[in-house]
C-alpha cells in the first residue's frame, strides 16, 4: 500500500510517498481501507517532533479518518469487512490502510460522505469538550472565539450557536470572517486591524466576555484575557501563532476567572463515557442538520506534504482533507 511516512523530523517537504507493507490486525483490532482523512494543526507539529504525542520514526501522520472496514481481528465483534466507519486515531491516517483499535472508530452514517466525516470528530469533539466541559458554556452568555475560521475555531463558532450563546468571531482577514458570519457569529472582531480588547469590551458594553476559546496563543492571549468578564472562563486550546504566551497571573486574580486547559485526546482516555456522549450529541445534531464542517480545499494522499503547507501557511478556512 502507499503512504506518507515522516522518517526524520521536520518540515512537510521531508515526508515520502512511498509503498510500504500492508497491515494485519491484532485480535481486537480493524483494517481500515481509507478514504479520507482530515488534516488538523497538530499534524503540523508532530512531524517536527513539537506536540505533546512523540511517534517512534517512521511513523504516517494523520488523525481524522473515514474508510471502509478492510479486515478485523479475531476478537472483533462491533465492526465486519464492509462497514462504512469514522473516527479519530493517534496517527496513522496519512495513508491507503490503517490499523486501530475498535475504541478510536464510530459506524460512519448514511447520510455523511466520506469527507464530511472525516472532518468531524477531531474538531467538533475537542470544541464541544472545550465549550461544554471545560467552559461549562451557557445559553445567552458571550463566547469570544480566536483563530474563529480556523477547523476547531469554526466548529466551536456552530456548537455555540447550537448551545445558544452570543458569539464574537476573531479572525485575522474579512474572507475568514465572512465564513464566520454565514456559520452564525453575531460579531467579529478582525485582530490584525482591531484593538481586541477594546473591540471585545465595546461589543459587550463593557463588561467582557463570559468564555474565551483560544487556540491561536502568541500575541492574543494577553488582550483577550484582559478583556475577560467578571467569573468568565478562559479556554487554553492550542498555540497556532507558534508561541505559548507568557500569562500576567494577576489578571486572573482581579477578574476572579479561570484560565482552564483543554486537552480532548487524554480526556477522552481519562472519562471515555462522556466523550461518547459528546460524541453521539455531535451526531444528533449532524443528523438534524443543525451543525456541518466546512471543507475549504481537497488534496490527494501524494500531495500531502503540499497541504499541510497550507495549513502551515494559515491559508485555510475551515478543514482542508487528503482523498485517498
């Protein structure tokens, strides 16, 4: 089978398309024959040896997944040869064939196409663990969204609306924002030509905001912060300006709010029971029509290296995803 296989640590342009052997499942494990699979931030960082998860080389990146069943174990009974699925894996997408585990995989429904659902779960799961879980978001509060056109941005933009929350939108051009706004953003806020603070307090008559999703970091952190609500909560997503802010503790002592952490892969490991509810809520609202991921751009497996380019870039508004 073909793959994109990371052998040494570095940029996109040091991955190879090359054949590699094809897969045989333990006795609790699937062969997945995929067809899509999604490209998420942090396959920007763990081919450079940068996120929290470090691969033995040579390792296939890729995490967001939708395939047909190929093969399963001798211990398999939930999934046969056959099966349509979806899911989300530590790596391993970036490729014609995956092995897993049953845990990581959901019956993919009828009515989601192999892309869609291969766009899903990775940032409709952290967002909905993010603004339910962790921020405890409530309807009719204000959620101020950074990195708001971004794949787990976005998908928190639809869940919030979904949760009936006020949302402010920051994005750093009007074409992002623009999206935004047609996935249901009250406000937006461009921060590379706004004062976000300022903007943030005009537009909650100077109060603030209740939560705030951020997984951008650098230099929004700290304004974003100061523009937090009395008991609001702030949301530690991710770092994709490439910098981990140095926070001033004292602002979290006048405001009286939190500064809380969310990270969706080791929750779901860590409290396996809520994360299937949150992922069987993220469903019933698919299935309702209520929520969509939005796909910016598709590229083939051989040109792996060229999208992740573009996610590096920060060129792409909503998710971009490898056909196979």
């Amino acid at each position: 089978m073909k793959a994109v296989v990371c052998e040494s640590l570095g940029g996109p342009e040091n991955l190879v398309y090359k054949e590699v052997p094809s897969l045989v499942p333990g006795p609790k494990e699937i062969i997945i024959s995929v067809k899509a699979c999604a490209i998420n931030f942090p396959d920007t960082l763990i081919i450079q040896g940068k996120y929290q998860m470090r691969p033995e080389l040579p390792f296939s990146p890729g995490s967001d997944i939708a395939g047909i069943v190929k093969e399963v174990g001798e211990e398999v009974t939930q999934f046969k040869a056959g099966d349509e699925v979806f899911g989300v894996v530590p790596f391993g997408g970036f490729a014609e064939e995956l092995k897993t585990s049953v845990k990581n995989i959901f019956p993919k429904p009828p009515g989601m196409n192999f892309k869609i659902a291969a766009s899903f779960l990775y940032a409709y799961g952290t967002s909905l663990h993010a603004i339910k879980d962790r921020g405890n978001l409530q309807a009719g509060e204000t959620i101020v969204i950074l990195g708001a056109s971004g794949g787990v941005g976005l998908a928190a933009v639809d869940l919030a609306k979904q949760m009936g929350a006020r949302v402010i939108a920051c994005a750093s051009t009007e074409e992002k924002l623009a999206l935004c706004k047609q996935y249901g953003a009250n406000e937006t806020i461009n921060y590379e030509q706004e004062d976000l603070k300022q903007r943030i307090k005009e537009l909650t008559d100077g109060r603030g905001a209740d939560v705030i999703y951020d997984p951008v970091g650098g230099k929004y952190t700290e304004p974003a912060l100061r523009a937090m609500a009395w008991l609001g909560r702030y949301l530690v997503v991710g770092f994709a300006a490439g910098e981990i802010p140095k926070i001033p503790l004292n602002l979290a002592l006048l405001k009286g709010c939190a500064i809380t952490g969310v990270f969706w892969g080791r929750s779901t490991k860590e409290d396996p029971q809520k994360n299937l509810a949150n992922s069987l809520q993220i469903l019933q609202w698919f299935e309702e029509g209520k929520i969509k991921p939005h796909i910016h751009k598709t590229y083939q497996l051989a040109d792996a290296a060229e999208a992740l380019k573009e996610m590096m870039g920060r060129r792409v508004i909503g998710k971009v995803v490898l056909e196979v």
